[in-house]
C-alpha cells in the first residue's frame, strides 16, 4: 500500500516538482498552498506523512505542527525551511517534528529523510508495541498462582513494585527468581525504561568490573574504545543482578558506594557519573551464611535486602502444578488439543522437584515430544518420576504420610504397585499380596485408571 503524504508549501512550483518527484517515488501526494488549507485538507484526509514548509503568509508551519499534534502523535511530520531558519527547524523537533530538510535540496536528499524519518517513527511504535506487550506478559495477575505461599510472594511483590526500593530476591535454581524480578519492573514506574540483566557467574572476575561499570579507552589492555557499563545502559530504570552472592568482594566494596552515593566512576576515569538506578538482587544460597562465614559484606547484605522476598521450592507450593502443566502444555502443545492423565498429575504432585519449576516445564515438554498422542500417560514421564522407589527417595517423609487415612494408604500402596509392575494388574496384585478381583474393585472404589 502507497504511504499518502500531504505536501503544505506556499510556493507552487515548488510543490509541483516536490510533488512530481514523490509520486515517482510511490507516494500518493495531496498538495496545498497554505497553512489554513493544510491543516482542512488534514482533518479532512488520512496521511501517514505530513511534509510543511515552515515559512507561511497564514499560518506557519510551526502552527501546523502544534495543530496536528493536538489531534495525532503518530503521523510523521517533516519541516522544510530556508538555511537561515535552521534554528527554528531545531526548536520545531523539540516541539514534536520528526525531521526537517533546508532548501534546496534534490530528490535523493528528499527520498532519504522521508525514508529514515518513516524508518524511525515504525521502530519507536514497535519498541512500544513491544513494551505494552512486555508489561502485559508480566502483570502480576497474569502469574500462576494458586498456593498461598505464592499468593503473599506475588502480593509482596505487587506493593515493593511502585516503590524504588532495592530488592533482593531468594529462591533456589529454577523457581523463577528472574520472572518475579521481571514482573517488579513492569509493573512499576520505571515500566518504559531499559530493564538491564548481569548474570555475575557467567562474566569472568576479571571483565565483572567493567561489565558493571564500564572503561575508557586505554583502561586496561584490550580497551580499544570507551564503552558504557550496565549501571550507564540501565539509567532511569532497572538493574538486575543475578546470582549476586558470586561478586568478587573489590566489586562488592564499589557496589555499595554506587547505592549509597548514586555515583561511580568508569575503570580509568575519576570523573563521577550519576545514575538513577533502581537494583534488584537474585541469589539462590544462603547469603546469610555466607555473610557470617565473612564471604559477603554485611553492610552491602543490608543495602540489598531493603525488600527480601523469598520464592519458595515447587515442593512447598504443589498446588500450582496443575496450572503450570496446563500453562506449559499450551506452550509447547503446537496447535494440538493435549490433555494430561490424572494418574500423570498426582505422579507430578508425589514428586520433590528439585529443578523445581524449570524441570517441571522440562518433563512436559518431553512428554509433549515423545507422546504423539492427544493424551500424556504416566509412560511418557522419565522413569525417575514414576519408578516407586524414586518417588519415596524425592518425597518427604511428612509429605509421603502427610494424610494417615487408611483409604490414602491403600490408593498409595495400590499406585506404587501398578507403577512398579508397568501397569500388569496381575503381577500388581501379587506385589499386593491380594487377588485380582480385590485390586480390581479397589481400583473402582479409588477412581484409578
């Protein structure tokens, strides 16, 4: 589709060889020769691209880009003005101009700015696009959620959001440090500005400083050029650092000073940088001890945990497997209608998780692969999950007799025996020590399949 493009210039052979040259460019060109006359034809018209002359009798173009403003913020508006005018031109763009050009200049000239002024404007829509899609991923709503243990991280998490107070979030390995991080810079004030992440393990010591940072040129060898620091590319926003309980203790002395003064300096520059930086800390041991084994600084430990928020383990809050098999199941069904056995559910409940949830969304996704079929059966579970003996090793012991009633006794010892016996009720009941017409009305009474 040909973009439509109003030209406003008073001068009309001026418009004429503007006009000719961008229909033979590809754009439909509408042509008026006032301001007054622009701005009818623009309520009157739909433009993607409004190029206006900033030099008027009537009204100037400066006016028009006020007028269309009130009413538009995403047509592109580009000024043409005189030389002597570029200083206007300036004032224009701060006002809300995309681009100018000054006369004369040629097609080519002409083509280009239009075509990098259009480039520009869909880049920045997208980048927003992107962000309402971010910030929608993210709301704290939208987290499963059904354990009430989850329920006050969530809640937790929801209040220290709109504030700027540093957070430190504790957890173990896969239980979605990261996601609630997320889920405090989207749902904050900071929401539009860049969200940096340092994972601090996975940067060698010897680059963390300049990571964080950043150098001159000349600071160390291999510094070829200056380049900015993650404290520098998060300004305005947030800083996550990942796995903090890994920084070298020179890198914990400077981190400190940054939340304490708002302030560092670039590896070999002593000029101080300001920053407006709102930090969120993630570790998953135990910092406290580490701090009383004096391997973490104390005073930097209280500057982190303004806020702590533990996440607690998959194998306190099974109540969200459900949901998370249904949420991850529908992420990787491609398109097919997939249901889960209830046997495979109460297996996956049984379970100790000690990946906790990303080896949740590993066991699913493999099944999902392996399956083939509509329905996930416990044969398509890794056999760690479903071999009787892994699941009394996985489960604890006030997990595993959680509920004495003689009923949830027997549906247990009734499912390890058909799990143990690959689903032979024969060969299950005699590890049952009962006959078959007994396992086979015990497994009516208990609804097993």
């Amino acid at each position: 589709m040909k973009a439509k493009l109003l030209l406003i210039d008073d001068d009309a052979n001026l418009c004429q060889v503007i006009s000719y040259q961008l229909k033979k460019m590809g754009y439909d060109v509408d042509v008026t020769n006032s301001g007054g006359e622009g701005l009818e034809a623009y309520r009157q018209g739909n433009y993607d691209i409004v190029l206006t002359d900033i030099q008027m009798p009537d009204i100037s173009g400066i006016q028009v880009l006020q007028e269309i403003r009130k009413q538009d913020k995403d047509v592109v508006i580009i000024l043409i003005t005189a030389y002597g005018s570029v200083e206007n031109a300036l004032e224009a763009c701060r006002m809300g101009a995309d681009d100018y050009i000054t006369k004369p200049f040629g097609q080519e000239q002409l083509l280009f700015v239009i075509e990098k002024t259009v480039r520009l404007r869909n880049l920045q829509t997208e980048n927003q696009s992107l962000r309402e899609e971010l910030s929608d991923k993210f709301r704290f709503e939208n987290m499963i959620v059904n354990s009430p243990a989850m329920e006050n991280v969530v809640q937790m998490a929801g209040k220290v959001a709109r504030s700027d107070a540093t957070v430190l979030i504790l957890g173990e390995s896969g239980t979605g440090k990261e996601l609630l991080a997320r889920g405090i810079h989207y749902n904050s004030p900071r929401a539009t500005k860049p969200l940096v992440t340092v994972n601090c393990p996975s940067i060698p010591d010897t680059l963390l400083e300049s990571e964080l940072f950043g150098h001159i040129r000349g600071a160390f060898t291999g510094a070829i050029k200056d380049r900015k620091g993650k404290f520098e590319m998060a300004d305005g926003g947030t800083l996550l650092l990942d796995e903090i309980a890994d920084l070298r203790e020179d890198v914990q002395a400077k981190l400190l000073r940054v939340l304490q003064e708002r302030e560092f300096e670039r590896l070999g520059e002593s000029t101080p940088i300001q920053v407006d930086v709102r930090l969120i800390a993630a570790t998953n041991k135990d910092i406290e001890k580490l701090v009383s084994d004096g391997k973490f600084r104390e005073d930097l430990y209280y500057r982190l945990s303004v806020v702590p928020i533990t996440i607690p383990p998959l194998r306190e809050r099974k109540a969200d497997i459900p949901y998370l098999v249904e949420f991850f199941i529908e992420r990787y069904k491609k398109d097919k209608k997939v249901t889960v056995d209830s046997e495979v559910l109460e297996i996956l409940k049984t379970y100790n998780w000690p990946g906790n949830i990303r080896e949740l969304e590993n066991v699913i996704e493999r099944a999902l692969v392996l399956s083939g079929k509509p329905r996930i059966s416990p044969q398509d579970l890794p056999v760690h999950l479903t071999e009787p003996s892994s699941i009394a090793r996985n489960q604890p012991a006030d997990n595993l007799f959680s509920d004495l009633s003689l009923d949830n006794l027997e549906k247990r010892a009734i499912q390890m025996a058909l799990q143990r016996s690959g689903g032979n009720q024969t060969k299950a009941a005699k590890l049952l020590d009962i006959p078959r017409h007994v396992l086979l009305y015990r497994l009516k009474k208990f609804n097993i399949k």
